[in-house]
C-alpha cells in the first residue's frame, strides 16, 4: 500500500499525538479510548479523509486529558 504525501504528514501527526499522550499521560495511554483506525470488510483503502477523521478523535482526546488535569490541580 503506498500512501500520497497528505497521507504520510497525516500519519505523522497521528504519531506526534499519540506519542504526547504517551509522554505527558502515561496512565491514560494505556487505557486510551481512541477508535481504531480500521479496515472493513467493504472498504479497499484507508484514504485522507479516514486519517484526518482519526487524527481529530487523537486531538480531541488530548485536549480532554489536558482539560481534566488543569481543574484537577
């Protein structure tokens, strides 16, 4: 599967994200709800749209970590 250079930047962040959660949330990482990125049986392809659909659920979930620990303090 090769994947288009939008694809590949999308990838990344989703690393970067998911790397911050790691670092800054390590308890949190372990148990972190995000939707699987995921093929069906129907769909052929992971396209743009599927990561940036993904990479927006990661954000989101960082932002509710941070959130959670600024009026946790």
């Amino acid at each position: 599967m090769s994947f288009s250079t939008k694809e590949q930047r999308l990838m990344n962040e989703i690393f970067v994200v998911t790397e911050t959660i790691h670092q800054k949330f390590p308890t949190l990482y372990a148990n972190l709800s995000e939707t699987p990125l995921f093929l069906s049986g129907t769909q052929k392809d992971v396209n743009c749209l599927d990561f940036e659909h993904y990479l927006e659920s990661i954000k989101l979930q960082l932002l509710g970590f941070e959130h959670s620990e600024e009026t946790h303090i």
